[in-house]
C-alpha cells in the first residue's frame, strides 16, 4: 500500500504551478495527507549584490518575501467543508531546485509536485529546469505537471455526474 503522508507542491505562481496544486489538493484529500505549499523566494543578495545596494537590499528582501507570502495565503484559500491539512512555507534561496529538494528531506516528504513549462531543447540547455534538477536529486518520487496537461483531477460535480 501507499502512504502518502506528506505531499508537497512547489509553486512559482504561474499557470503550471497551478496544475500541480490541484493535483496536490486531490491527492493529499485522497491519501488524508497533509499538503505542504512551497514558494522558493530568490535571493536578492545574490542577485543583485554589490555594496552599492546594501542600504536597500534586507527591505527589498524582505517586500520579496512578504509579497511571497500575500501570493500563498490568495493561493490557499479553501472553502472546502473539510479542509485538507496545509503548510504553507516561503525559503530565500537562489538555487531554487536545491531549496526544494532540502524542504523535502528535512520534512519526510512523501511525493513532490511540482510543474514544468515543457520548453524546447533550445531553451533547455540555456536556462536548465527547475523540475528536472528536483528529479533528478529528491529523495521521494516526483510528480511533474504540464499546463496544459490530459486532466486528470474533474470537478466534484463532473465526478457525481459520471457515478450516478
């Protein structure tokens, strides 16, 4: 049997992160998991650097962060009757795919989701991927999602139609 105790989603707020959390959401309601959201935020330190950004650079962060924030809890609003269980995390990171493959590790996260834009080799090989690089270093199976993708996850009132 499979447990799927823990089931964590990552997200960048695009279109592709947004099918991948509705599989987290059924998934997670399915398997009475709890459902952890993660944004990875980047490093503007990094980024940016420099010492003639230091006097600006923690506020900068910290609009980064907080607007992270804003974007997760609009994310995670759930009038669902029967509320799944969520976690909801924003890591400063500017290597994305590693930050989420630790949160992983460290949190015994049973199965990562996460969406990939599914762009062309060309594209590929200049900007690399997020989700290949958690693939290939996650601990735990991973689930990728392609927006758009064949839906698997159908609407409650779709589901009672089709069993009735």
């Amino acid at each position: 049997m499979i447990a799927l105790k823990h089931i964590l989603v990552a997200t960048d707020f695009g279109e592709a992160a947004d099918a991948a959390l509705a599989y987290g959401r059924e998934l997670a309601r399915t398997f009475e998991s709890t459902l952890h959201v993660l944004n990875v935020a980047d490093d503007v330190f990094v980024r940016l650097g420099g010492d003639a950004y230091v006097a600006v650079l923690p506020e900068l962060q910290k609009g980064v962060e907080e607007a992270a924030r804003a974007q997760l809890d609009a994310l995670l609003i759930d009038n669902d009757p029967n509320p799944i269980p969520v976690k909801k995390a924003v890591l400063t990171s500017s290597a994305t795919a590693a930050a989420v493959v630790q949160y992983a590790r460290d949190r015994n996260i049973d199965l990562i989701i996460i969406g990939t834009h599914g762009r062309g080799a060309v594209a590929h090989l200049l900007m690399g991927s997020v989700a290949e690089r958690v693939v290939r270093t996650a601990p735990c199976p991973v689930l990728t999602v392609r927006h758009p993708e064949h839906e698997f996850v159908v609407p409650d009132a779709l589901t009672t139609t089709a069993h009735a």
